[in-house]
C-alpha cells in the first residue's frame, strides 16, 4: 500500500497512528506519525527497506533485514541505552509491517552541526554511547553492520556513526544548564548482530569511522570488546573519485598516523605488511600535535585518545576500563 501524509495506521496495542510526513528517504521508509486520539505524542514508524530490485530475492532479502531488526528491537525492549520499540503493525494491516519507534529530538549528526558542543557534553555523550554498546555486548552480540547473508565474503557497514546516535532534550543555542539532561540512545538495531565466526574474508567498508586494524591491513582480528572508533582527521589533500582511492588513501594514513610498521600486530603478519606504505616516523601521531596546537584538546584529553585508539586491539582499553578510568565523570 502506498503511504501518504494523512494515513491511519493501527497497532497490535490498539493505538492509531496519523502519518504527518516522510523522513530523508525517497521513496520513504521513515515516517514521523502521531497518536491519533494524543496528537502531542509523536513517533517514528519504519517499514522494511526498499528492495534494490524487482526481483523475489531482493523483496525477501529487504524483508529478512527489517525482521532482524525487529527481533533486536525486541530482543532490547527493557534496555535503556537502546531506542524503544513502542508498538508494532502487523504485515495484515493494510499498511504494515511497520515499526512504531519512541522519536528523539536529533541525530548525533544533526546536533554537532547546530552548534559546538562543550567538553562535558561530550564525555556525557561519550558515556551513553559506550554504556549502550556495553549493554550489546552484554547480550554476546556487536553493533557492528548487517550481515543479511550468510555468506560471510559479502562487506558489511560499521552503523557505529553519528546519524546512529540520538540525543533528546538537546538545546540547539546554548548548552544545557545541566548536561546530565542530555538523553543518549543508540538507534537502528538492524546493525545489531551476533560476531562473526571467520572474520579472515570480512571487510568493513565504512571510510569515516575506523579503528587501525579495520584500514584493509588486517581483516583478520577485531577486539569487540574494545570500542575502536577512528575519526579520522583529514589533511588538505582532496579525496580521490573512486573507492579504491579513498580506501588506500585513509589506509596509508592510518598506517602513517599509528606507525604501523613498527607495531608487530601489523609487521609481522606477510598480507598486512604488503600494504603498508614507506614508514614515516616522524609523522606518527602528528594528530595529537594538531588537536593541541588548535586547542581542540588538553593533555588527559590526547592521552586518553592514544589509550583507547590502540593500535593494538589487545592493547587498547576495552568499556568496561574507559568506564572505569574515570575521564568521563563530568
């Protein structure tokens, strides 16, 4: 059935759902809606993704996502750190299967673009977002991509990114008076999944977003129990047009960032070796320098980013010891 603005759509709850408009896509998958008797409460209702083509496989593949990402959605009903699942439309309705999710003011994304954040904001951040993987992983699972097949040689994409992150009672002018009223939750359980069992052929492909060890220079190993987010910190050097460019582009730099070729992790292994660029030495960690000289961090602050970027993933800190550390209290 083709969604318009308008449409009631009803509940296994009994609750109605007015929908006011579609959300970023088109054709839609998300749709802001409202509680028809409660206009005030609003939510977020998805369907299954579009499939990429016409054909059965692509329709049963788009809905084996969305079922998995219902089942997650479950699976974290009572989680406070994941975005609730509120009500669900049966595939009998005229207009399911959808999803009917809790509505949060901003993506992470959204906001950092509204305005700078302050230091305090961020670790708070930080915390809500480690806290919400920690409570994945408490579960024997990872908030790593999807993996709609079962052949593991197909790429996945790490969601772990800030379009995944929801922030509500967000003040888009000035920092909250308390930042502690600041609600962090993670989004899309679809990228919720169980860890992968042959790790040897599986690449991540997200560019944005990487721990060293995910750079293409070892698809072998990854320490899920560490966080391992790289935001990586661009030079005046304009992007490549193709993927390939770009992948080897931010792999070198990676490689030059961490000295790579000096951390046995890396070295040692024949593949991983092959792919290491000229070793630079001298431009190790030059990031931390720049984040310095433009007063983007402080000492703990840098310290801290060495200890939890790790080359090394059995030498990196794991949740459990950020949270322990104690950085991110206020």
């Amino acid at each position: 059935m083709r969604l318009s603005p308008g449409l009631i759509c009803h509940g296994e709850s009994g609750t109605q759902y007015r929908l006011l408009r579609p959300l970023h896509k088109t054709p839609p998958t998300l749709w802001l809606a409202q509680d028809n008797t409660t206009p005030n409460i609003e939510y977020i209702l998805k369907q299954p993704p579009k499939a990429q083509d016409n054909t059965e496989e692509s329709y049963l593949d788009a809905l084996a996502a969305f079922n998995h990402e219902l089942e997650m959605q479950r699976l974290f009903a009572k989680d406070a750190m994941v975005r609730k699942l509120v009500d669900y439309i049966p595939e009998t309705e005229p207009t399911g299967p959808m999803m009917v999710l809790e509505a949060l003011g901003n993506t992470l994304w959204d906001a950092r673009n509204m305005r700078s954040f302050t230091m305090k904001e961020i670790k708070w951040i930080m915390k809500g977002v480690l806290l919400g993987i920690f409570t994945v992983h408490m579960k024997g699972l990872v908030y790593t991509g999807r993996d709609e097949s079962e052949n593991e040689s197909k790429s996945i994409s790490p969601d772990l990114k800030m379009e995944n992150i929801l922030l509500d009672n967000f003040n888009p002018e000035t920092p909250n008076d308390n930042f502690r009223d600041l609600i962090v939750r993670l989004a899309d359980c679809g990228s919720i999944s169980k860890p992968s069992t042959s790790t040897s052929t599986r690449q991540i492909t997200s560019l944005t977003y990487r721990s060293p060890e995910f750079a293409q220079l070892l698809q072998a190993k990854s320490d899920f129990h560490a966080p391992g987010i790289y935001d990586s910190l661009n030079t005046n050097t304009p992007f490549p047009s193709t993927d390939g460019e770009k992948e080897r582009m931010i792999r070198d730099q990676l490689a030059i960032d961490f000295d790579l070729g000096s951390v046995p992790f890396y070295a040692a292994d024949e593949q991983c070796a092959k792919l290491l660029p000229t070793p630079q030495p001298e431009k190790a960690y030059m990031w931390a320098n720049t984040m310095v000289e433009k007063d983007m961090a402080g000492e703990e602050d840098i310290q801290f980013l060495v200890e939890v970027l790790h080359p090394d993933p059995e030498a990196r800190l794991t949740i459990p010891e950020i949270l322990e550390s104690g950085y991110l209290e206020g």
